[in-house]
C-alpha cells in the first residue's frame, strides 16, 4: 500500500502544518482574545510541538518514515492522554471540580519534576472550566480529536505504508 496522493515527506509536512495551525490558533486565543492556557493547555501545545518537530524532520530527511512516524505516533499518543484528562475534568459535576492550584511555572519550580507531573495532572479547578468553543466543542475536546486524528495517521503510516525508494519521491 501506498499513501494515496502522497509522498512520505509531503504527508510529514502536512501533518507539521497541520501542528503550526493549531499551536498559532492556539497563541491567538491566548494573545489575542486573552485567553490564559491551564497546565495541562501548556502540556498539549508541548505534545503538539513534538509532532509537529518529528514531522519537520521527517519531511527534511526523506528517509526513515516509519521511525519518524513511530516517534510522532508517541508525541500525539502523549498528547491525545493529557486531553483526554482535561476532557474528564471538563465534564465533572461542578462539585467534584478540584480547587484551582498554582501555575505552572510555579508547580515546575517549587516541586520535583515527579511531583509536579503528578500534581499536573491531578488537575484543577482552572483546567475544568470551558472558556471558549467551537461547533459546541471545547478547545480541549478539539485537541483531544486533532491527536486522535494524528494517530490513526501515523498508525497507518507506521504500519502499512510502503516507503517509497532512495531517489524516488
């Protein structure tokens, strides 16, 4: 089988463009409609840098596509997890919402790097609440669809996908 319509590298560097549009949308809600990321917000754009830097430079080596995919397949598995979290917080009845704790600056300089995961993805209050949607989807309801999207891509990339030859593209 081969990609339909695809090279290897075009589809790496779709899926990288693909990453560059959701962290800017997600640094215009911050910037500009003043929307402050919860920690695990901050976590998500890290998991979409990840993809989005294995597709960069599976798209700049030509080469290697299923390590590239295997590795991006990791960063958007990562990712789709601390959505999935934030999601389940999201839909909480509000009296099961934990308090709102410490940034996350805060969180990563005052505890161990174990602690503060941990802490993180406890969750709080601020990373429950809904500020903003989109076709009745929460940002973290679209990200938690963007990295599931991302890794039945790269499952299928990995797993029967034909690379193409030295030379060939």
């Amino acid at each position: 089988m081969t990609n339909i319509g695809f090279t290897d590298r075009s589809f790496f560097l779709l899926a990288a463009l693909v990453c560059t549009a959701l962290l800017g949308s997600g640094y215009y809600l911050q910037f500009v409609r003043g929307l402050d990321p919860c920690p695990l917000c901050i976590l998500q754009r890290v998991a979409y840098m990840g993809v989005g830097v294995v597709c960069l430079a599976g798209f700049l080596h030509g080469a290697a596509s299923r390590i590239y995919s295997a590795l991006a397949l990791v960063c958007a598995l990562a990712g789709a997890g601390i959505a999935t979290r934030q999601v389940w917080l999201q839909h909480l009845p509000p009296d099961r919402v934990p308090e709102c704790g410490p940034g996350l600056d805060f969180i990563l300089q005052a505890f161990p790097l174990f602690d503060a995961l941990k802490l993180i993805f406890t969750g709080s209050g601020e990373c429950a609440e809904t500020v903003w949607t989109f076709l009745s989807l929460s940002i973290a309801e679209w990200s938690l669809f963007w990295f599931a999207a991302f890794s039945v891509m790269f499952v299928y990339q990995t797993l029967f996908v034909i690379p193409a030859k030295a030379g060939i593209q």
